[in-house]
C-alpha cells in the first residue's frame, strides 16, 4: 500500500491524495474529472483501454487493459490512489474477453459468481472486490455534487397536472422494479405504461417508443407521455447512478415526449446548462423529483 | 332483446343459443369457433372489419365497422346472441379513426374516459359497457378450455435447474408489475432480468433481445434465458387473454433464449400440437407452470 493511501476520517484533509477515476465510455469520466479538480482535489484518470474516451490523455492517466485487475490495483497504487469513483457505462464484457493476468485468475470464481444476476448484482460485487484490495470506492455525489440533478423544475416549461401523475406512477413502477436489479427507467402516458426499460438502457427505450410511434403500433397524441428515471432502490450511488444529457433531451424528443422526470441528487448531468438548453428548444419539461422517505406518491 | 337472451343459471341449456365471438386480428378467433363448434354450440363471428381474418366467412358471420356499437348491438341480437367472447388482437385504434355511429356517440364520454389507463382498464371497462347492454362476455377458458395451456412440460425438452430458478424469478416479476397494468411476459437469463413487455408485445419483446444479441450489446451463451409469460395478476380472464403458438417458439427461438414457461390455464395456445412440433425441433423448452394460490415461489 502506498503511504497516501490513509483512512480519511473526519477532520483529516480528504483532498491530498488523487482520485482515482475508472472511465468505462463516454465523455462523463471527464466531466467529473473537471470538477473535481476544480475543488482542488488532484485526479489520476484509469482508463479502461477499448472504452475510455481519448479525452481522459488530457489528465493524468494510466491506460488499463480490461480484465487485468492486478496490473491495474498497481497502477492506482503507483499514484497513491485510495479513493475510487467508477464512472460511464462498459456493456457487459464477456468473461472470455478479458485480458486476465494472474490476480484476475484468482479471483475469477468469484467474478463468475458476479456474473450470475443482474447488473446490481454485478456491480456491488466489484465494489466489496475493490474494497479487500484497500480501495474505498465513492459516488459521484459525494465528490461533485455539483454534477447531481437539483430538485425542482429545470427548464422554461413546466409539467401539467397530468403530466404529473404520470410521474408519480412511474416512481411507483421503478421501485416495485427495485427488488428484480431491473432497469432505471419507464415511461408512462396518461397512466398507461408505454415501456420499462431493461438491458436496452435508457436509449433503447427511448428508440422503441420512436419507432413505435412512427409504426402506428403505439398511436398517441403527437405529444404525449413522460420519461421517468431513478436508481433503483437500494441501488449503491457509488457505481452506475444514472446519467443523462443532452442526447437524452433529443431521444425523448424523437419518441414525442412531452418531458423527463429524474430523482432530484440521483441522476448525474454532466452538462445541465447544455440540457436545459435543448429541452428548452426541444419543447420538453425537465425536473428533479426529490425522493420522498416513504412513497414518492 | 331477443327471446334467446335468457339468464343461463346452471341447469339451463346453455347451449341453445350462439355464442357470439367478436373476433379480431389473427387465426385465433376461428381456431376457438371450431372448438366450440365441436362442443356442439352454434356460432355467431362478429368480425370487425379491417382487422379479422377473411376466414371467418367459413362461419355465419357480420362484418362489423369498428366502433359503430350500436349497429353491432343490432347485429348480435338480431342472431340471438346473448354470451359473447373476444379474441385476438385489435391495436389500440384512434377514437377519431371509429366508424361512430348514435349509440357510440352517446357512450363516446365513457369510452374516453376508458382509454385513460392502461390495457386492462380499457377492457374491463368494454366488458361493463357490454353487461349494461345485456350481453354475457365470458373467457375461453369457459367455452373452449381445451384451447389453454395445460401443466407441465409440453414437448421433447425440459427446463434445467437454472431455468427454472429464472422462471420463478418471472413470474415474480410480472407479479410484481401487476398494478401497473403492464406487459404479460418478461425475458431472464442467470437471473438477470433481460427485458420487460409492455406496449411492444411479446414479438416486439423477443425481437429486440435477437437485436441486442446480434448487436453484442446482450453478451450471452449461444442458449440463454427464458420466456415467462402470464396473464397479468387480476387480468380478467374473460378478455385479452394472452396467445401463443408456433411462431412464439420461432420468435424466442431467434432470440437465443432455452424455453417458454407460461401459466397454466392462463394462456391461449390454439394449435399446441403446432407448438410443441415447432419446440422440439427448435430444441426449445415448453412448460405450463400451475399459479399457486399464495406466492409461486
């Protein structure tokens, strides 16, 4: 273990050591990365090689072979890293795929074994994983809050009462999801639930609602129905919380709409100003629901 | 009314007048008037145009406009009809694409309101509509129960452990989206929930996770997951019962997945020596899974 690598209890300065920041794809690895370093703490980007967008080479980085879990624990090491942020999305490799080295072949029943269930599954493994290596895993809440949606109405246009209980449902839906490691989004159309997102993702759902629409299977006011988005209950904030953008606002826009509904300090937008533009343009409704202690209604 | 319109309480002949069948898309309505014409009860296909299958001119039939009620009111008393059956598939249409006619005009308030909501709000509330209107809708369980599916694996190939642990978890699952008024089957695969139904159908479901496996974004083995597929909890069996057949097993069967459990008793499969001919061949399972009273596990 490397000197740095010390318990940040209360009281002790959090930000000497880097942040280790795994970036699976994606631009939102550096997103946070910018904002970390804006609170003055110093990242060391890890970037998974066949997913990390170039952009991490703007920072400091080591490039890790997917798989190679001992070479990577070293790299991480070399620069003093103890506290871990996993961020964008890796579709599930298969096993096979992987670039073993002699402790990933050590711990790979134990992989197996995380493979068998659902992503939750899968993904709170690897953080029990990283932690008997020394590593204490944080969420993205933790070290940009910044980044989090805010509660509240984001944009120029406002959900209609309507529009709202067809919020309220589908938070309903998502958690009654919650125990089957299921998707993080559905959505709903005056009460009526159009799609439940599962191994699609986010995009999928969104593309099946377009193309529905446009085959006449689903025949719907030109504009009608809410994207609804959560983690999942339970669901660790430290790895996969749910991320939207822009691109969001354009596929929800594609699949006629009329806005998105996300859990206010449960969804990262690594560029609200940029969404909130295009959902203004787009005609969209954007707003963070606050999660509600016992039913969100 | 006319004179045959008489309660049938037991002990009556219940019989002696025709069975209505509003049929629409699909083979399925004029599979399920064969097998009620084999138990010996005279039929009436009250085929609504633009969606029944042209066979049902083999049967005495009316074509009727969709959503001119009360000429079809007219129609079905005219032959005696009192217990009617709905079958096959009939997309949500637009309510200005009815052919209305003075009775839908006058319940159109009432049919509004019913397509507020998801599927089984929309029948049950045609099920009230016609009891008001003297007619008896009842399910093809009553008329033609050799028309469901019965218990216990149906073909050459049996579920493994593991697939029935995913078929547990399916059933749950859809247990649990039984409020919503969502979908009728789901996809699991090791326990990982795949994919969800809900206003894409069964074929749109099995047709994206062939897309997702094609595509590399769903990594599985070559044989993988099964289909679970269930009346929605509460579902009144009287309508919208699900159906499946051989071109079922040709869909999963693209899809990569190892079998299809479905509810016993609970599914319509109007040609199951087709069905099971098409598993086997296939190498896919079939199972008909009982519903136990509390918990199926």
């Amino acid at each position: 273990m490397s000197a740095a690598a010390k318990s940040s209890g209360p009281g002790t300065d959090v930000n000497s050591d880097p942040l280790g920041i795994v970036c699976g794809a994606g631009t939102f690895p550096i997103a946070v990365a910018e904002a970390v370093q804006r609170r003055g703490r110093p990242v060391v980007l890890l970037a998974l090689r066949g997913f990390a967008d170039p952009g991490v080479e703007r920072f400091p980085h080591e490039w890790m072979p997917f798989g190679a879990f001992g070479t990577s624990v070293k790299l991480a090491r070399k620069h003093g890293v103890r506290d871990l942020v996993v961020i964008g999305s890796v579709l599930r490799p298969k096993l096979l795929d992987f670039r073993l080295d002699w402790t990933t072949f050590r711990i790979l029943p134990r992989l197996a074994r995380l493979y068998r269930g659902g992503d939750d599954h899968l993904l709170s493994g690897v953080a029990s994983l990283l932690d008997d290596y020394g590593f204490h895993l944080m969420g993205v809440h933790e070290v940009a809050p910044e980044l989090m949606i805010p509660a509240g109405v984001l944009g120029a246009h406002r959900p209609s009462a309507e529009d709202e209980t067809d919020i309220a449902l589908g938070f309903d839906l998502l958690r009654a999801l919650g125990p089957f490691d299921v998707g993080q989004a559905v959505a709903i159309s005056a009460r009526r639930v159009l799609g439940v997102e599962a191994a699609e993702g986010t995009a999928g759902l969104l593309s099946r609602l377009a193309e529905m629409r446009n085959s006449g299977r689903l025949m719907l006011p030109a504009r009608a129905g809410v994207l609804v988005k959560a983690p999942k209950p339970g669901q660790s904030k430290r790895i996969d919380v749910p991320a939207i953008g822009a691109e969001t606002v354009a596929q929800a826009a594609a699949a006629g709409l009329r806005g998105i509904a996300v859990e206010a300090g449960g969804t990262i937008v690594p560029d609200a100003n940029a969404m909130v533009r295009a959902a203004d343009q787009a005609g969209l409704f954007l707003i963070g629901v606050p999660l509600r202690e016992e039913g969100r209604r």
